[in-house]
C-alpha cells in the first residue's frame, strides 16, 4: 500500500463541507470559545481564592465565599456551552454525512455507462455506508474534539500569562511539540489506516461472495476453504490494527508527558519559592499543565478520525470534463430532437486493454428493425450498448440524425434511447410503479394502456395483488419474459425514439413467444429499433442484419442476402 496521507475528497478535508453551513458552524466555534474561557477562568477563580501572587489575597471562608459563587457561574456556562457545542458537532456530523452520500450518489449518476461496466459490484458499492459514516465521524467527533482542545490549549496560554510571564515558555514549547510531531504521526499512521480500509473492503466482499455463491460453497464442500481464507484475511486486520495502536502509544507527546509535567512541576515549585507566584498560582498552573496533557491525549484520536475521509470519496462535484481539444461545452442538437437515424463509422471500442469490437460501420434510418447476431462472445452486447448511446467509443464516430453522440445532451440522449439487458430488471416496487417509473405523469388508463400492448396485462392480473404486487429485488420472483413484458411496459409509456433489446429469448413455450414477438412488434412501431437475437423468427422480419464475429460485423443485410453470400452466416442460419 502506499504510504499517502488520508486525505478528504479530492484533497479537500473532510470538514470542509461544515461551512455551508455557517450559522450552526459558528455556534459550534462559539461554544468551543466559551467552553475554554470557563474553564480557565473556573481554575483562575480557584487559584485566587487561594492567592495567584506571593501572598495570599483571601483566604478561609472569605476565600471561600469569593470562589463559590464564581465557581458556580463558570461551571454553569461551561454546562451550557458544551452542550451547545454538542448538539452543533452532532447537527454537523449528520449532514457531512448526508452531503457525502448526496455527493457518491451525484458523482455516480454523472458517470457514463462504461465506468460501471468496467467495474465489479463489489467494487461500485464497496465502503458507502462506513465511508458516509466516517464522513460524518471526521466532522463529528473528530474535527470537534480537535476544536476544542485547540481553544482550551489557547486560552490556557493566556491564563498562564496572567498568572506569570516567566511560566509561558515550557506551556508554548509543549504546543509546538505536540503541532509538529502530530503532522508525523499522521504521516506514520495514515498507511496503516489505509491498509486496515482495504481489509475491511475486502472482508466485506468476501462475505458478500460466500452469501451469493451459498450454493457452489455447499455442493462442492468448500465451506472450509472459504472460511481459511476469511479468518487469514481478518488476522492480517487484527495485526494491522495491533501495529497502528502500537504507533499510537509510541506517541511521543503522550509518551514524554511525564518528561513535561515534572519540568512543569519543577519550574512551578522553583517560582513559587522565590516569591514569583502563590500557592493559589502554583496549583492553577499545573491544573492548566493537565489541560495540555488532555489535548495531548486527545488529538492523534481525533486527528485520525478527522483525517480518516475515505481514500475513495468523491468529490463534492460533479467530475471535470474529460481533457482534450474537444473538452468543454459545446452547442450540440437541439434538446428532445431525437428523430432515431443511427450510423455506426469505423468505431472501436475496448474494455481496459481488451478489444472488443473494431471496425464497426453500419448506417439505419430512423424506424429500422436492426437483428444483432452472431456466436457468444462476439461482441453483440456492446454494439447493442452502444447503439443505445450507454457506451462511448474510443475511436470512430457513432451519429444520432448525423450529430456525433458525444454532441448530445446527455440527459436527452438517455431520455430518447432505451435498452432493456439479457435479464430485464425490475425494481424492488410494485408493477405499477415500475410500469410508471420515468413517467411520472403517467394515469392509471396510460399504465394500463401500455401493460396490454406489452402482451403484460393478462399475468399482471393473476398475481395476487394485481398491479399493487410488490415485487422482491431484481424481480427474482418472476419468470424473465415476465420480466421483459414489464420492461416493454415501461418502454411503451416513456415512448423512446431508439430502442435496444439484449437477447429476448426468454419464452418457455411457443404460446409465450408469440406474446413476446406481438409486444416487441408493436414496441418496434414508429422507432429506431435494435434487437440481440438468435430466432429465426425475428430475424426473417428485420430490415437490417448485423452479423458479428471477432469483434467485427462479418456482413451485414437482410436474411435472403446473407444466406446467400455469407458461408459463416449460411452455415448458422440455413437449417432454422
């Protein structure tokens, strides 16, 4: 692992946030302000009782009586103060928290498709819950605590001034030391920080994977590798956090205090033999000598947690446009002027370093019927994905109406094109809303409407519930071309202009297929259509057939033509 600092998003540390939010942020400064002169004053008051200077100026009851009440007023406004302090801290913690995950969520829906399949699940998803948490913690208690004992250092200083000049020097001398030797052991600390982070991750992932593969693990009697492989992992963590705390102790604030304090003593002792203070400023000047010690104990807890952003949070911006000549905003097409011509001109495309596709050119006007085929592994679900516009490529241009796509407003192009995968998702809603998600105006006749000319209204009925059957996550409770009748539900309402289906052949009988090839059809109507396919029955009514094979489309027309002139084509095809 790296030995970098933890650092906040972007470099920005993780209390930044808390100025957008000013009023609370001045209370929370403002009672860290009152908590530390009460606490000072409190002590001055004790020590005046008994006399700061040679001799004593009270003493007794009179001493006594003139402590009391004032001891009692400091107490009570530093009551008031902390708990102002408090509540400000925790009010600030919650919404660092929530702008962390308002910002991940941003960030995330800003990507482009391809960010998210070049990544695993476990990946997207890793840490967002302790990562928000530790948002949160950095500001409250981390940078909190750190305000705190930042002013109570401060105004000690000054109380220790009044007090006498000539005890100033060791109290300074002791701030320094503990400013710069925390800086390092921030620095010591942070790699093993962030080792313990990827530990956690990678434990979280592998629970994760033994939960989904329960079924592989049981049948082939893997339960004990699994667990081996568990436990190394969460005793290579407890070892890291064994070495981490050891650092902590090895401190050198906390591990030379006693050196401090005896000097501390010392020097007390020495001026108050001389005659320089009284004993009421002896004893206030090692009390305050303990309020250093404190904020000794207390920072590298605090510096940690308040340092402890995530190393993967986001910024809490949208990402920067990519760099290049072609960078920065540009006019692009009018806005919803998707008419649905698409043309394909020498593009390729590649996940990391592995080739997928090259070559690729291919032309449609708007209202084709487009059949993607061809061997697994080919190729055809990146073509489809970026037909839909959800990819970009990284060489050649792809054209909505003869506009590059990357002219395209985003949201527009999402807006007008429409993909449903190999295995169309459902959303943990009920059939209704899932019909009406992205149509938010849509009436109960159009969600209706819809389920019929998707061929779903006849088995939406027979669930139990009707339309108000809440369905499980992913829909896993439904066949899949149930699944694919919904998804065609939600494509009739949102009523895009291109449309691409990943592999619908999902039917368990003919009678259901039929279903499927009338509601996809009817979806087909009036759009720019693209469909992933091996059925002969889809591909004999296609206007356009791209045959692909090693990343490249082999030929490309209707299935007369290609029969005729393609063998590898002809070879697959001619016996349906």
């Amino acid at each position: 692992m790296s030995s970098k600092k933890i650092s906040g998003a972007a470099g920005e540390p993780p209390a930044a946030g808390v100025f957008r939010y000013p009023l609370v942020y001045c209370i929370l400064v403002l009672s860290a302000a009152v908590c530390a002169f009460s606490l000072c004053a409190f002590i001055l008051a004790a020590g005046s009782a008994v006399g700061l200077s040679g001799k004593p100026l009270r003493a007794g009851a009179e001493g006594l009586l003139y402590f009391a009440p004032r001891g009692a007023l400091f107490a009570l406004l530093y009551g008031i103060a902390a708990w102002a302090g408090n509540a400000a801290g925790a009010r600030l913690g919650v919404r660092a928290e929530q702008d962390y995950r308002d910002a991940f969520y941003a960030d995330r829906a800003a990507r482009d498709f391809a960010f998210y399949v070049r990544r695993g699940p476990e990946e997207l998803s890793r840490g967002i819950l302790e990562s928000s948490r530790a948002a949160g913690r950095a500001v409250y208690p981390g940078f909190f605590r750190l305000l705190n004992a930042g002013t109570a250092c401060l105004a000690s200083l000054f109380a220790i001034s009044s007090i006498h000049p000539l005890l100033l020097p060791l109290p300074v001398a002791f701030t320094v030391f503990v400013f710069f030797t925390l800086r390092g052991y921030d620095w010591h600390t942070g790699a093993a920080a962030l080792e313990e982070e990827a530990r956690l991750e990678r434990l979280g992932a592998e629970i994760a994977e033994a939960e989904a593969g329960r079924e592989t693990i049981l049948s082939q009697a893997m339960e004990t590798d699994v667990a081996n492989r568990f436990t190394t992992d969460a005793l290579f963590l407890r070892d890291g956090r064994i070495q981490r705390e050891k650092a902590g102790t090895r401190y050198p604030p906390v591990f030379l205090s006693g050196v401090f304090f005896a000097a501390a003593a010392y020097e007390g002792f020495f001026l108050w033999k001389n005659g320089f203070i009284g004993g009421g400023g002896l004893i206030s000047f090692i009390v305050f000598f303990l309020v250093f010690f404190y904020a000794a104990k207390t920072c590298p807890a605090a510096y940690r947690v308040y340092r402890k952003a995530p190393s993967h949070v986001f910024p809490s911006r949208r990402p920067a446009p990519e760099s290049g000549p072609e960078s920065g905003p540009r006019p692009g097409p009018e806005k919803n002027a998707v008419r649905g011509a698409v043309e394909f001109e020498n593009v390729f495309f590649s996940y990391d370093s592995a080739l997928v596709l090259r070559r690729v050119s291919f032309s449609v006007q708007e209202g084709a019927f487009v059949v993607i085929t061809g061997a697994a592994g080919a190729g055809k679900t990146s073509l489809a994905l970026l037909a839909a516009g959800l990819l970009k490529p990284d060489m050649g241009t792809i054209s909505f109406d003869a506009a590059d796509i990357r002219e395209w407003d985003e949201r527009t192009l999402r807006s007008t094109a429409a993909f449903i995968g190999e295995d169309a998702f459902v959303f943990p809603l009920t059939v209704r809303e899932n019909i009406a998600l992205g149509s938010a105006r849509a009436q109960e006749k159009d969600i209706l409407d819809a389920a019929r000319q998707a061929q779903a209204h006849g088995f939406i009925s027979s669930l139990e519930h009707g339309y108000d059957t809440r369905l499980g996550g992913g829909g896993v409770e439904l066949p899949a071309d149930q699944r694919l009748r919904i998804a065609l539900a939600r494509v009739f309402l949102m009523n895009p202009r291109v449309l691409v289906i990943d592999d619908a052949a999902v039917s368990r009988d003919s009678a259901t297929e039929d279903e499927i090839l009338h509601a996809i059809k009817a979806a087909a109507q009036g759009r720019t259509t693209f469909v992933v396919t091996h059925r002969l029955s889809q591909i004999r009514w296609a206007d356009l057939i791209l045959f692909v094979k090693g990343g490249e489309i082999l030929c490309q027309g209707k299935h007369e033509q290609l029969i005729l002139e393609s063998p590898d084509y002809r070879r697959i095809f001619s016996g349906l």
